[in-house]
C-alpha cells in the first residue's frame, strides 16, 4: 500500500462533491496523481482544464486498474450500479483498491454489493451546494464539516484508517455509525428539509399572488437548495424511503401543533415554541455555521427583551 | 415640512430594523437628526453609543414632539398600540407629522387606529435577520431589497412620496398594494417559512438521534430564521392568523403529494417536480439574493446532465 499522500486516487463520477474533494486532497499536498472515469467526455474535459484531476479514462476497467483508491462521485443509484459492478471486476483485474463513496443514504448503497468487499468504507460527507457539477468544485468544500463513514463487522481495518485520515486531511471531522443510524439521522438532517424547501417552493409557484417575488433573506434561505440537482434527490428519496417519509411525518406532526397553536391564538405557547427552537439553533450554530461561529457569539442575550426588534 | 433629508425623523421603538434604517439614512447622507423613543434605556443607550441615533427621550410625548417623521420599529402587537395611541396625542401637541411603520403584517396594525391618520403610511421593509436588537443593526440591509408600501384611497399623497423616497435613498425598491395583498402575500413567503423552520427544528430537537449535529449547509439555512425573535413571531402568527394558516396549509398539501409520490416510488414525477422547483428557485434568485446574481450566473447549465453531482 502506498502512503496516504502517494496513493493514486480515482474519481468514479467526477462532480460537484468529487470535484472538490480532489481539489481539497491537491490543497492539502496530495503528492499522487488523481484519475477518473465518468460516462461522458465533457465534464471529465473541464475538470482536466481547471487542474481537479490529472488525467481521466472514460473506459471504466482501464481506469481503475492501478488505483490504490477508487472514490465513487456519482448520485446515489448510479453509485449503487457501480457498487454491484466493481467486486468481480477488481477480481478480474487482481486489484484490491479500497473503495469508498459519497452518496447521501448508506443502507441502500450497500445493499446493491453483489457479494462482499471488505475493502469497501461506505462514506458521505456533510457538504454540498445548490449548484452541480465540477465548475462549482471548491478546495474548501469539507473544511469544518462531518464525514460519516458506516464500516460493519467485515470491514477492513487499514481501509476504515485510510479513508478516516483522507478526510481528516481535508478539514473534516470523521463519525463512525451504523448504516441504519445513518439514514435515519440524514432524513431528519438532510433528506427531509430538501423535500421541505422543494414543498415551500411549488406553494409557492401555485400562488396566484407570486409571493416569492416579495420574499427576502428568510426565502432565500428556505428554499436555496429547492435548486439542487433533480436526480440526486430524486435518487435520495427513492433509495431512503423509509426514513424519508419518518422523518416528514415528524416534521408534519409539528406543523400540525403550530398551526392549531396559530389557530386558537396560543400566544404564550406559540412564544414558548419558537423560543425552544432559537435555544436549539443556536446551541448548534457551531456545527451548522463553522464559519460563523464568531458572529454567532456577537449576538448578545440582553437585547432579547428589547421592545423595538425584527421586521421582517 | 422639511427637505428629505433634512427631516427630524424619531424612532420608536429601537431594533434591527429600525437601528438599520437609522444606520442607513445617515449612510445615504442624511442631515437631520435622528432621535427615538423606547420603553427601556439600555438599547436606547446602545444606539446612541453606536452612532445609530443623536439622541432619545424615554417620554413618549416628549420623544414625538417636532419630529417630521416618525417610525415605528416595534414588534407588530407593540406597533399597533402605538399606532392606537398616536392620532389623538399627536392632536394634543397640534402636529401631524408623517408616521410610518416596519410591521410584518398591514392589515391588523391598520385596523389599530382608532381614527383616521391620513399622514400615515404603512410600510413593511422585506429585510431582516434571525439576530435582534439594535446592536445587529447594519447599514447594508436594505439595499436591493423590496419595500412594501400599503396606503388607500384616504392616504397623504405627499407623506407617501416622502416615504417612497426614503425606502429609495437606502437602496430599496418600493412596491405598492393592498394591505390584503400584502398579507396574502408575505404569509406565503415569509411568515410561513419561518412557522416552516420552526417545525423542523422541534421535529430535529425531539428527535433521539440529535440528527442536528449532523447538519450540514442544508439545515443551516433550513433553521436560521427559527433563531428568530420568538415575541416578533409570536405577534406575526397572532395578527396575520387566517392568511398565514392557508399558506401552511399550501404547503401540507404539497408535503403531502412528495409524500405519496416517495410511499410509491414515482421516480419520474419526483424529478420532474425537483426541476419545476429548481427552474422557480433560480428564476427568482435576483429577487431573493440581490448580492449573489453573478454567483448564480457561473452556473453552467451544461452540467446538469453530467453523472456525477452533489453529494449533500
């Protein structure tokens, strides 16, 4: 096995998250070189025109014999299509990389293994943007951010440190869990507020009175990632159903407090709830914001009962 | 009555907005000075000690006596008293002042007086922030952002262009309609996003898994503003009841169709919904992020086919 910094990286799937991670290993002194296959010729040319990758192979055995790592950058189905594929042809080719990917939901990916891998460390990292594609990458990406990585019994060690020191490389924080926790803990986290802000974006759409013409920095903020790439969520909510659809009932259920709350003019009650939710926020600002941290702390707990406050 | 800029223009009530447009007059060149009222000293103190106002009066008639304008910068319940008391005591002081107000609802502050004040205009600034009080205040905040404007048939011509041109010289755009169509309006893009956030950071906080602290940019956004002021919000859902309660029922709805089309499946129509919201989402990103326009212009809409994407 070649040392962490000389290993040769493949990409499988060369994207907004691939991409940056390639550019964040480049930043913080990667020596090897770094491959990748995709599909299509476009996207690979442009990510080798601004220097993400060293070179790439749009035939997929070809490009991943040598690698000492194969890092799979595709939207969830498609990272469980190659998944299935990858063991017998690593077999055919006499090669053991360790193999990790990036997808949202970790249960369903794993379950596409046609037969066992231990060199596999199924990973995603908490990052991403409402933008796609490897002109959006940025060496900065994960700087402050958690990457999960859900190994089981049959994990190989050395791959597990592997893949945990990469990403410490680049800034972030590893959590080991299970699968299971996992995608229950993203469909809260993630899963359900994109489907959220998706939601709040066709009411809106609906709305004869086009109100998000009149919308502000709270609108913005509530429904930027309703632009994020369509068939990465549509994959998410295919392959996480059952979480998903947990995690929007609970949302639902609360929704359903407030609004009989609103209803019956439950001032002191409604005040007591969004006074909860400020307490919880901020508790976790420095997870949610890591480059915020200091402005968070600006905010001073006196002015809270001032008389003259928020417009909007 | 004085020139624009000229104007003694008094505060009541002293916060983020408020503090803001106090910040932002004297940036865009204002003269005059600018004073304020407020039940308690401190934040008045901490307004004058920032520059934000030359001076204030904790005595309410006192406070209002020869300014040439004044603005209410309270929570919407406070900006109703207010808005209740001032006709008959500005008619004991033989003044008639223009008065105006921030509020995040028009129709119930309106419906506060208890009799007709031609010279005022209500106003509602799409500006704010999950921080409060005055020492948040930034002389930025309303620049390219909307000001709402909901005067009738009985309003002061000459208060209303004065108030247009003030909102003007911050850098806002002002926008006229009716307090109905206001509230109609900002329920749907603005108070119930918050009621939005607000649900799904109790849904998170009652969640054993704390799937908050695996949250990344998404949850970020998707929970500021339920960091928000709990009595401004609190005085939104009470005054703004039977709007706000159809635009969360909007939204059920439509959690409900991703719900059933999740439940069986429907991989096709989930995308085509994903791309609806995104073709929406990035047709209004100059509405919703005035200072961000050239950043959504990057976006390279040949990538969107590309297979590897977001990981988020």
């Amino acid at each position: 096995m070649a040392p962490i910094n000389t290993a040769r990286v493949v990409f499988l799937g060369l994207g907004l998250i691939s991409g940056s991670l390639a550019l964040a290993l480049k930043r913080a002194g990667w020596m090897g070189r770094i491959g990748a296959w995709g599909p299509r010729a476009p996207s690979l040319e442009r990510g080798l025109a601004l220097g993400v990758i060293d070179d790439y192979d749009l035939d997929l055995s070809r490009a991943v014999a040598g690698a000492d790592v194969l890092i799979i950058g595709a939207p969830p189905i498609s990272t469980g299509e190659l998944l299935a594929d990858l063991p017998s042809r690593l077999r055919a080719l006499g090669e053991t990389p360790i193999v990790t990917d990036l997808a949202s939901m970790k249960g369903w990916v794993i379950d596409q293994m046609a037969e066992s891998y231990p060199r596999f460390v199924p990973g995603h990292p908490i990052a991403g943007s409402e933008n796609s594609g490897v002109t959006a990458a940025r060496a900065d990406l994960f700087e402050g951010r958690e990457a999960i990585l859900t190994p089981d019994a049959g994990t190989d060690l050395e791959a597990l440190n592997w893949v945990t020191a990469m990403w410490e490389s680049v800034g972030s924080r590893v959590t080991i869990m299970s699968a299971a926790d996992h995608d229950a803990a993203l469909a809260a986290s993630s899963h359900s507020p994109h489907m959220l802000a998706y939601a709040l974006t066709m009411a809106l759409a609906d709305d004869g009175l086009n109100p998000m013409r009149h919308g502000g920095g709270a609108l913005r903020d509530m429904t930027r990632i309703a632009a994020s790439d369509p068939v990465m969520w549509r994959d998410v909510a295919l392959t996480n159903k059952k979480s998903l659809i947990h995690a929007l009932t609970a949302v639902e259920d609360q929704l359903a407090v407030l609004k009989e709350l609103i209803a019956s003019g439950e001032g002191e009650q409604l005040e007591r709830y969004f006074s909860i939710c400020r307490t919880v926020r901020r508790d976790h600002d420095a997870v949610l914001n890591p480059f915020n941290v200091s402005a968070g702390k600006q905010l001073s707990e006196s002015e809270e009962t001032d008389k003259g406050r928020d417009a909007e």
